[in-house]
C-alpha cells in the first residue's frame, strides 16, 4: 500500500504522534462547543423564566409529551447500543490504529471471500492508508458522536435519526470494515463473528428508529425472537454441515486444526493478560483433543435455542435466551477472546450485541410499556401551560432543552469526523505523514543554492540564474535507471498537478545522475517514457562529465556506478530553492515501495514548495 511498504510498523511514533495531535485538536474544538452550548442554554432557560414571571405561568407543569414511559426493550437497545458505540469510538483511538487496522484487520477480514469482496475491501484499506491520520481520528469521533446522539435522544424524531445513523454507519462497517461480516468466506461461523457485529449495530439502530406504537404490543417482540431463531437454527446447520472443518479438532500434531481450536490458538497469541490468554489457550486444546463432541454440543444448543425462540412459549422462551446468553458469554470469553484486545481490537466483537438484540425481544414481549397516569390538578396545570401565552420557548422544559442541545452537540461531533473521512476518500494521494514517518522530516537550510549552468533535454543552456524569481524544485536522476527514478519522476509529475495554479511559478528541475549515460538522448527517452515531456515547466539537465561531476559534488549527491551494470546508486534527494537563490529545505526522495503516481511524497513536496512560492 502507498507509504507503507517502506518499514513502517503500526506503533511508528511520528503517525501515533501526529494521531494523538489530531485527536486533542479536535476534542479541544468540542470543549469549546460545549461551552457555547451550555451558554445557549442558560440564555434560553433565563428568557423562558423571564416570560414566565411575565405571564404568571411559573411553576406550572408541561403537559408529558408521551402517555408512557420509554419501553423497557427499546430503552435497552438504545442505552446498551450508545454506549456500545462510545467503547468502539475509544478502542479506535488505541495508538496502533492508524497503520495497523488496514493490516491487522481489515485485509484478514476479507482473505477467504470472494474476489468482489477484497476489492470492496481493498477500496476501504487503501483510502485509511493512504490517510491513517485524519481517517483514524474521524473513526474515533463519527462513534463516539453516534453514541452519544443515542444515548441522549430518548424519545421522538431525534431518536429515530440516531437510530438511523448508527444503523448507516454500522452497514459501512459491515461492508468495509468486516466484508460483510465473513458470510462470503470459507469456514463462517456464529463462534467466529459470522455474520459480524456491524450487522447487529444494524438491526439496533432500525429498531430504535421505530416509531413508539411499534412497542404497544408483543408483535414486535415476538418477531425479533422468531428472526432470532431462525438465525440460531441456520447457524446450527452451518456449523453441522459436513467439510467445513468444524467436526474436527486436531487429533494429530501434524494434521491441520479446525475452525474452533485454529482461532482460539490464535486469538491466544494477541496481547493481552496471562489470566485470559489461558483461558483461551486450554479451551482451544481442549477442542483440539475433543472436536467432534464441541461441534456437536454447539449444535445442539445452537438448534435447541433456535427451537424455543420460535415455539414462542413464555417458558420455552425464557429458556432459549438464557441458554443463548451463556452459549454467547462462553463464546466471547474462550474464542473471541473478548474481541478488543492485541492493539487493533475494535469492538468487543459478535457476542454481546446478539445477547442484546435477542434480550431486547424477549423484554419487549413480557414487558409492555405502562401508560403513565396523571392527576386532576396536573391536568388542570398542564392546561394552564397550554393556554399560556407565547410560544416553543414558554413550553419548553429544562430537560428537553438538555437533550436538544445534547443531540445538537453529537451531531457536530459526528460531521466533524466524517468531514475528514469523505474528504479522505476522494484524495488519490497519501497523506505527507507517511513520508515523513518513513524518510524523516525535511532538513530546513537557508544557505546560497551553488549555482551551475547545464544543457536541457532539448540542447539549450539553462543556469541556476536563469530561474530566479521562480522556485526551484532539484533533484538528480539517473536517465536509464529502472528502480527508483521512474517512481520520483512520476511523483514529481504528480506534484506538478497538485500546485495548480502554482507551477506557473515553479521550475522541477532534473540533473541526470550517470557518469556512463547522460546525453540528451537519454534524457529525452526518459521524458517520454515517464510522460514529463508535456510539462511546460520540466527540465532534465546533463552535460559534460566534468560539469556533472561538479555539480554532484556540491550538492553532496554521491554516484557510484554499479559492478557489471549501467544504472548507477546515488543520493535521492530534492533541494527547494527559493526565488532568491536559497535552499530552503532537502527532502529525502527514496520512494522505497510505493505506489508510482500515489505516494506521500507528492503531497509532502507540493505542499513545502508552496511555502516557498511567490504569491
């Protein structure tokens, strides 16, 4: 992936540095919000007092909006889900998320699905590379805001929006984020994530974007249980279908294990406490040894509890969701081993939100929603209010004003996250942070550029002082080079395209770098070979070895020409010279292995030279 292929690990300090910089940005942005916020509701509430005493209306009570109190079962999806979303919004500000979810996560989600999936994948991966900074951070806020927007909507069209949102977000996940949860992959189970927990964020947030009548009867509930069990009855016949590895352990060492014990061998390795590590570690010799008897008691309850939900029986029904629940719990502590730990956790996986989700159904057939009843004399105060003079703000309650401003406040939080991710996604070029990480930040001079008069790819003279008044951009190239060079030429012509109206202003200036290969013949081939031919303000420059020499030496380029070879090894470097003749800064230019056309440095050098560019 761009700038990733130069030895950059997932702890790198300069991204993590640059990350933790973001995230402090942005939340010192929201604490100021916060505070004009709170602001806006102290005037509010004083001009709402104020009109009240005007009208002789203080004290009396607003009518309730809603003849019931939240519905148990909603109540549980939405507090249960927002706070969900917060802990998933933290796990995504871990440091090792910027480089290492695209590795660590996102490409061995999609490694056994179909070639459509890992494109899809792909698509995700390359865009959080090529900007793991302002991607990560977005993660983190677009999650945390969702939360929050869940949890301090109770009731009403705000709610109904939250549940939207999450239910949108949660499906971009599920596509990009977990390939759709692995249903396309080889070897899906429900006791490896299938079909991924996105999916249940789904559900959640469509539930609670339900409108209340919807929670008035069983009806709801009943068929959350009856969706429930014909999932758990499915997810037995997958796990009992023959030739998917899940009837067998490991009876030999050197027989290839099955699904179960091969994820928990693995879930073990990740970092984490010794406590649960071996917890996972027996479990996973333990149905490495007895296979066939785990995969047939998963089955069996798999099928029971599917059976109960659908039966429908108050007892049966209590039955299927409490062996469901410890079926789950067991699950998620001995194969997904808690599902956030090792770095790049970023949830806490499956388990949990299906306890939720099938819990949330059964409440909501044995728990009704109970109309609230209200006395005589508050009937007659909540006339009162309602025949009060004035309007939205004389029968606005404090708490309502609370959760409003709330709601307005996640909002922000999620469009300042998600304004970065989108304008990430439609940037082909990666961010200047990974070159930095890479090959270091660039060494700021302000020394006399020596100066140096060669002949062009086209025979003409050109002097250093011919190109005063604009901004140089130098580097040295070798003209038949096959590696690196064609890498810097194209992302030298990708930085021509990011200056825009800039490169008017700006000469990319080219020395070639070959004491074997250097007429303006082989320059010449270069140009066409890498498409700089067309640009009016490129020049490659050679001349005789003597002059190039010169030259070499007092931009400290060193050139050795290679045992047995034409191309030659040099220094990769770029000089930024200044209208006047300056250096001002040299940026290391080795491209190592990134994508031509597509690699941070683009970005990184058209940003400095526009620095240093006349206005």
């Amino acid at each position: 992936m761009p700038g990733m292929g130069k030895g950059l690990n997932a702890n790198d300090p300069t991204v993590t540095a640059a990350f933790h910089s973001a995230l402090l940005h942005d939340l010192a942005i929201f604490v100021l919000l916060a505070i004009v916020f709170v602001l806006a509701g102290n005037v509010v509430s004083t001009i709402r007092f104020k009109k009240a005493v005007a009208a002789g209306t203080v004290g009396s009570k607003v009518a309730p909006r809603w003849p019931y109190p939240e519905p148990p079962a909603r109540r549980l999806l939405r507090v249960a889900f927002g706070l969900l979303w917060i802990l998933d919004g933290l796990l995504q500000a871990q440091p090792g998320m910027p480089l290492g979810l695209p590795g660590g996560v996102l490409t061995p989600a999609a490694s056994s699905s179909p070639g459509w999936v890992q494109h899809l994948v792909n698509v995700g991966a390359t865009i959080w590379s090529d900007h793991p900074v302002s991607a990560a951070a977005s993660a983190v806020w677009i999650q945390v805001g969702i939360g929050i927007f869940v949890l301090v909507a109770p009731r009403g069209y705000w709610s109904r929006a939250a549940g939207l949102l999450g239910a949108g977000w949660g499906l971009v996940i599920w596509v990009f984020g977990e390939a759709f949860g692995g249903i396309f992959g080889q070897g899906s189970s429900i006791l490896t994530g299938t079909p991924g927990a996105a999916v249940l964020y789904i559900a959640a947030g469509l539930l609670v974007a339900l409108p209340d009548r919807a929670w008035e009867t069983p009806r709801l509930g009943r068929r959350i249980l009856q969706v429930s069990g014909v999932f758990f009855i499915g997810m037995a016949v997958l796990q009992a279908w023959p030739g998917r590895s899940s009837w067998t352990g490991q009876p030999h060492p050197s027989s290839v294990p099955g699904n179960l014990a091969a994820m928990g061998s693995q879930m073990a390795r990740v970092a984490q406490p010794g406590l649960t590590s071996s917890w996972v570690r027996s479990f996973a010799t333990f149905d490495a040894a007895h296979g066939w008897a785990v995969n047939l008691v998963v089955v069996l309850l798999l099928a029971g509890v599917g059976a109960c939900l659908l039966l429908g029986r108050r007892r049966l029904l209590r039955v299927g969701v409490v062996v469901a629940a410890a079926l789950c719990l067991a699950d998620w502590v001995l194969v997904e081993d808690f599902g956030f730990f090792g770095g790049v956790g970023t949830d806490p996986n499956s388990m949990i939100p299906l306890i939720l989700v099938f819990t949330a159904g059964y409440l909501a057939v044995v728990r009704l929603p109970v109309r609230a009843e209200i006395s005589e004399e508050e009937v007659g105060e909540a006339e009162v209010e309602d025949r009060a003079p004035g309007g939205f703000l004389d029968r606005l309650s404090a708490g309502y004003l609370a959760r409003l401003l709330g709601a307005l406040g996640a909002m922000v939080v999620v469009l300042v996250g998600a304004a970065p991710m989108a304008l990430a996604a439609t940037n082909p070029n990666a961010d200047p942070i990974l070159t930095v990480a890479t090959d270091g930040t660039p060494n700021v001079l302000s020394e006399t550029a020596p100066s140096f008069t060669l002949t062009d790819q086209h025979g003409r003279p050109v002097s250093l002082h011919d190109l005063a008044g604009h901004t140089v951009v130098l580097t040295f190239l070798d003209p038949v080079c096959t590696s690196d060079c064609p890498l810097i030429a194209q992302e030298l012509r990708v930085t021509d395209k990011l200056l825009g109206a800039t490169a008017s202003k700006v000469d990319l200036v080219a020395v070639a770098d070959n004491p074997l290969y250097h007429s303006t013949v082989v320059t010449r081939a270069f140009d066409r070979q890498e498409g700089l031919d067309h640009l009016a303000n490129w020049s490659f420059l050679s001349g005789s070895l003597a002059e190039l020499t010169r030259v070499w030496n007092s931009y400290g380029i060193q050139t050795d020409v290679a045992v047995g070879g034409a191309m030659v090894a040099h220094s990769d470097l770029v000089y930024i010279i200044d209208p006047n003749g300056t250096i001002r800064e040299v940026i290391d230019s080795n491209p190592g292995n990134s994508a031509a056309g597509y690699s941070s440095f683009s970005s990184l050098l058209a940003a400095q030279t526009q620095r240093f560019s006349p206005s």
